[in-house]
C-alpha cells in the first residue's frame, strides 16, 4: 500500500510541475497576493456581543445595562460573576468587550468627592470593530449621563470610563487585516488545485486507467489530496513568513500548535474540493463551481463582516465552512496567543467536516467510476 500510495503522490508532483505556468501561479502567486492586498477591510458593526460584570447591581447599573443593551451595535449576551469568567469569553471569542461596574457605583454617583467609574475591555483584534463597539459603549453611557440628572451638593455628576484594548493597544488595523488574508489566500490556492485532482483525469481520459490498477479508492483519494496539501502547507509557511518579515504582524502563539491546524484545515478543504472534482466533468465547470464556493466561504466565513451581523440561519450554515474556523484558530493563535483549550470547538468543527467529505468523496467517485 504505501509503494502504491507513493507512486501516485509522485506521479502527482511531477505532472503537476511539468505546468510551468500553474507552478509559478501556485508558488509565487500568493506571496504577490498577499503584499498587494496587505490593506484594511472595512466592514459595518452591529449587535456586537458584550458581556457585563456587574460588582454593583443598583439601580443605577441597571440602567446602564439596558442602554448598553438598547445601543444598535451592541447586544448584551453575558453576565458574568467574576473577571476570570469574563477573560474566557473574550478568550474564546464569544464577547468583543467586558464592561466592568465596580461595587459602590451607585454611592459614588452621588458623593459629592467621587466620581463613578466604568472600565470598557475591548478585543483589539480586529481594530475596526473594536473601535466601533468601544464608540457604541462609551455613547450609550454618556447618553445615560445627559439624560439622567446626578446632583450632589448643587453640581452635576459624571460617569469616568477606563478603556483598555486587548491584544491591539494601538488599534491598528493591519495585524487582523493581513492575518485574514494570509487564511483566504491560503483556502484560495489550496482549493483551486485540490479541485483538478479527479476531474483532470476524467477529461484526458485517464481516471479509466487508475481504476484498472491496484489503488483503493480511499488510496486514490489519498493520493489525490497529499499534494495540494503540501503545496498549501508550503504557501502558508512562505506567506506566514512576509506577514513576519515584511509587515511585522504579532505572532503571540506557538507556531507548533499552528502548523497541524493548518494541515488540518487543509486537509478538509481539500476533501471539499475533491468533492467538486468528482461531480463535475471538465476543469472549467469545476473552476466555476469552486469560484461560487469562494464566494460563499467569504460572504460565511467572517472575513468579510462579523458572523454575529449574519441572519440566523445563515450563522448556522456557516458552520459547515472551513475558513470560517480556520480564521478564528489563525487570529486567536497569531494575535491573542490563544491554546487549545481555547480553540477546541472550531479545531473539533474542521475534523468533523473533513471526516465526512471525505466519507462522501469516497462514495461518490464510487459512483462516478461504476
């Protein structure tokens, strides 16, 4: 098995580098994508996630609360008991910010040497969301203080807010922008060579001939789907390497956590496009099919606007794609220096998905081959 698996791969390699003008597409390609497209992605911002920690519960910070809540681009989804709970929903990505109202709030409001303070800890990955959740925060609670009148001893109160921006200090846009378009590059390239596989056979009139021999079909596949991955592995590295080199983008995780993820995500992308390759019947309706694919990965994925903008249904069929858990592990680990533990879910998500295409990868070249 494993002579045959390496024939093929080899077989593979060298009818792959024999299209010079392919081979220098997939290789320099993406590199030259990456430095032209290193710019910021605008995107609108609205019912961001937020959690509260509320040390105080009056009156007072109930309001605040509710106009954080009553705010278009902010929805309050958590109440947390402790700070540490709260790091672990920012953590994970379940909240943009942690709004923290400190005990005896209410008390100060009205002291006549105090003023009340609210610390707003937002996640800075993603620069421009965050400055608009921070915008939303800080308008709803100076909004709170026009409309609500706090007097003591004949002067009007105010509300002091602490901000603190997670991983992004500066708010700068380029480490969020250029991280994703280091994982849609990467799915790009990997895909559109994934995708000829099967269907370059069938049109030159070879797949005939692999049937005929000793492979397996889990071995053609296997075959089939090893090298687009180590092309997408080596695009990944080269551009991980100018996102380093060229525009400084932080890298606060551990890189040997990152390298099998990848090969993980890749792995599944190119099951789902071998998928295509086998219902399709020329490299030209496959290309297509792959190009709406894309177009669906971006509109699905995060990359575009936030997941949490989507309809709900869409926010569910979202979690059938790839990229979109490949962009949350890649920014998490590159930007927030995330673990495991944090990125379990999405980890688990991407071996699922590619466990099952290539279930149905495998009965369905069955079919196209009978």
């Amino acid at each position: 098995m494993f002579q045959r698996l390496t024939t093929l791969i080899a077989k593979e390699i060298i009818q792959f580098s024999r299209d010079r003008i392919l081979l220098m597409f997939a290789l320099l390609g993406p590199m030259i994508q990456i430095v032209l497209l290193g710019r910021a992605i605008g995107q609108d911002v609205s019912n961001m996630p937020v959690a509260v920690v509320d040390y105080d519960l009056s009156p007072l910070s109930r309001e605040i609360v509710t106009a954080l809540d009553n705010t278009s681009e902010l929805v309050v989804a958590y109440f947390p008991n402790t700070m540490e709970d709260a790091s672990k929903l920012i953590d994970r990505g379940d909240v943009m910010g942690i709004v923290i109202i400190p005990p005896d709030f209410m008390v100060d409001s009205h002291s006549a040497t105090r003023v009340p303070q609210i610390q707003v800890i937002i996640d800075g990955v993603s620069s421009l969301i965050a400055a608009r959740t921070l915008g939303a925060a800080q308008g709803a609670i100076q909004s709170l203080v026009e409309n609500t009148v706090i007097v003591s001893n004949q002067r009007p109160g105010g509300i002091r807010v602490y901000v603190d921006a997670l991983f992004n200090r500066a708010l700068d846009f380029r480490p969020d922008a250029i991280s994703s378009q280091l994982g849609l590059i990467t799915f790009e390239m990997t895909t559109l060579v994934a995708v000829m596989g099967i269907v370059r056979e069938r049109e030159i009139g070879t797949l005939e001939m692999l049937t005929i021999t000793p492979l397996k079909r889990l071995e053609l596949i296997a075959g089939k789907a090893i090298t687009p991955i180590i092309i997408g592995t080596i695009n990944f590295l080269f551009m991980l390497g100018i996102t380093q080199f060229v525009f400084d983008v932080p890298f606060r995780g551990r890189f040997w956590l990152l390298l099998p993820l990848t090969v993980l995500y890749l792995a599944c992308e190119t099951a789902y496009a071998l998928m295509v390759s086998t219902l399709t019947h020329s490299q030209q309706q496959a290309t297509t099919v792959v190009f709406v694919w894309a177009m669906l990965a971006l509109t699905l994925s995060g990359y575009l606007v936030p997941i949490t903008t989507l309809p709900k249904f869409m926010q569910v069929i979202s979690w059938a794609v790839p990229l979109r858990h490949f962009l949350v592990i890649l920014r998490s680990i590159m930007l927030k220096g995330s673990g495991l533990a944090a990125l379990w879910p999405d980890v688990l998500a991407i071996a699922i998905l590619a466990v099952v295409m290539i279930i149905l990868t495998t009965r369905t070249l069955n079919r196209v081959i009978e």
